[in-house]
C-alpha cells in the first residue's frame, strides 16, 4: 500500500525559532522594530524624536518629557514576565496544530500556572479583538452548536442546560475549499441575537446557507441572500453535502478541545473560540504567525486580571 500524500504547511521550526528569538535582547528588538518601525514615536504628543534612558529602560520624548517604556499601552503593559517568555508562548500557541492546555503552556515556559493562565488569556484577547471586525463575505455556511458536554439525565439538543451556544460560519473561496471560518459565541439562537450577529461579522450581498433553525432568517437583515436546506436531525444531518465544510470544522474544533482542556468556564468561551479561529484563519502561513501576533499585540490595549475575569462579557 503506498504512502498517503498529505498537504503539509510548513511552519517554523523549534531551531528557526531560537536562532531568531531566543534571547531577550532579540525579543525586545524585534518587538521594538514592530511597535515603532520608523523609530520611538511617543504615545502622548506624537512626536517622533527621544532618546532611551539605559539605567530604567524607558524613552524620553524631546518634545513633552514624558518617559515611556517599550511595553507601556500594549498587551505586554507592566509585565514582569521576560519578553523572551512571552515570546516562546506565542510560538507554542500559534505554531502548534492543536491547542495547548495552560498546565503544558507552565511547563514549557517555566512559569507558574497563574502566570501562564494570564499570558494565555491576554493572548487569546489579542486574537479575539483582531479578527472581530473582519467580515465574512461571498459564499457562507452556516450551524449552530453547542461547547459542554451532555449531563445525565438532562435535556439533549438545543436549550439543554450548562452547554454553551455559538455559531459556526465558513466562507469558502470559487472553488468551494475554505477560507476563513467565524465562531462566535451567542447568548441564545434568537432572532434579535442573529440579526445582530449578521451585521456585525457578514458582508451585505454573500449568500449564506443554513438548516431550517428559524433564527437564521435574520441574515436577511444584514443584506444577505439565504438559502434554506432541512436536514432533518440526528447524525444524516451532519453527512449533508451542503454543510460539509462547516461539520468538518466543528469536528476538529470538539477533537482539538477534548483532547487539550479538561474544562474552562463558559464565560471564557469567546477567547478559547477565537483562539482556534485565529490558527485557522492564517494555517496558510504558519511562519508569519508569531510576528503577525506579536505585531498586534503591541496595538493591543493592556488587559489587566481584574479584567481578564469579569463574570461575562459578548463580542
């Protein structure tokens, strides 16, 4: 039997990764050269001239005087966490085919799991803010499902308490081969709940498909052609070749989180959805993960713990 040909992306290898950012002074001048590319810019008066202050690590401005650090107003805002630490887990979590668990992110970096939770989650914001103004456009499949698993002797299916809802959409290319795909979490499949959702995440014009779930409807508000396909229920409806795309990603999704985190709180669930969202979006291009990551980080507002852990928030 012949060996199975699969497609491969190549990504960045452990030995690439250490000779262009294994140390601390790599990381700081990488990062330097992603957040000011023309040079110190400074963050109150806009001026483009300062001079760095070895002794504290910060810049002065020449103009208003205000002292800056390199980290100061991104994500990476009054770390004490090295930036090569910070470094080596956005290469564990974006160069990783899979999703890696906060315990294994701890291990790997040497951190304690309090301080890895914190990296993890303020990452993880990163991804969510960056691809939540970005429109699905074209053609689009469209379900619904749930993250949590079945409780005994509870109720199966939709509305089935302590499961999370959120909707899957993938927008395929000419082709009909997947290019980007949108998880997002929902409060419920209502109708004001999907007709805002539409309007914020599809483009007015793509044509969507969709089961009969009546709240699907409301794509329509958001300018969108819809075609309906009744799969019935049960596991015929997930072989629908309407859906295939859209199935094939929950699969990998539900194997990806299964397999990786015995359990997170649902209130967390849009940070852990946007992080498989994120890889899969850019799996085309593994190697410019890290510094596309890092790139926005650095445009990322701080993310402090008081607000990593609010009760709940939507996107």
């Amino acid at each position: 039997m012949g060996k199975k040909t699969v497609r491969i992306q190549k990504g960045m290898s452990l030995q690439e990764y250490q000779q262009l950012y294994g140390t601390e002074q790599q990381c700081y001048q990488t990062l330097s050269a992603l957040r000011w590319p023309k040079g110190f810019v400074c963050p109150e008066c806009g001026y483009n001239n300062g001079c760095l202050i070895r002794t504290r690590g910060v810049y002065e401005c020449y103009r208003c005087g205000r002292q800056t650090s390199l980290t100061a107003g991104t994500i990476f805002h009054s770390t004490k966490t090295p930036l090569a630490t910070w470094f080596l887990c956005i290469y564990l979590m974006t160069q990783s085919k899979n999703c890696i668990s906060i315990m294994e992110l701890s291990r790997q970096l040497g951190v304690a799991y309090d301080t890895a939770w914190r990296m993890k989650h303020k990452l993880m914001q990163v991804m969510l803010e960056r691809d939540s103004e970005k429109k699905l456009k074209g053609n689009i499949e469209m379900d619904d499902s749930y993250l949590g698993g079945e409780r005994s002797g509870g109720k199966r299916g939709r509305g089935a308490q302590g499961k999370t809802p959120f909707v899957a959409a993938v927008e395929k290319n000419e082709s009909g081969r997947p290019v980007r795909i949108k998880l997002t979490r929902l409060k419920g499949f209502r109708r004001k709940e999907l007709e805002r959702w539409s309007k914020h995440h599809l483009e007015p014009g793509s044509i969507v498909v969709s089961d009969g779930l009546d709240c699907f409807t409301q794509v329509t508000k958001a300018g969108c052609v819809h075609n309906v396909k009744f799969t019935g229920s049960g596991r015929r409806s997930a072989k629908h070749p309407a859906f295939k795309w859209v199935n094939t990603v929950l699969g990998n999704l539900k194997n990806a989180f299964h397999g990786t985190y015995h359990s997170f709180h649902p209130k967390h669930a849009p940070r852990y959805l946007a992080e498989f969202q994120y890889r899969f979006n850019r799996r085309f291009n593994l190697r410019a993960m890290l510094p596309r990551l890092v790139y926005v980080a650095a445009r990322t507002s701080p993310w402090p713990e008081r607000l990593l852990v609010l009760p709940d928030y939507s996107w």
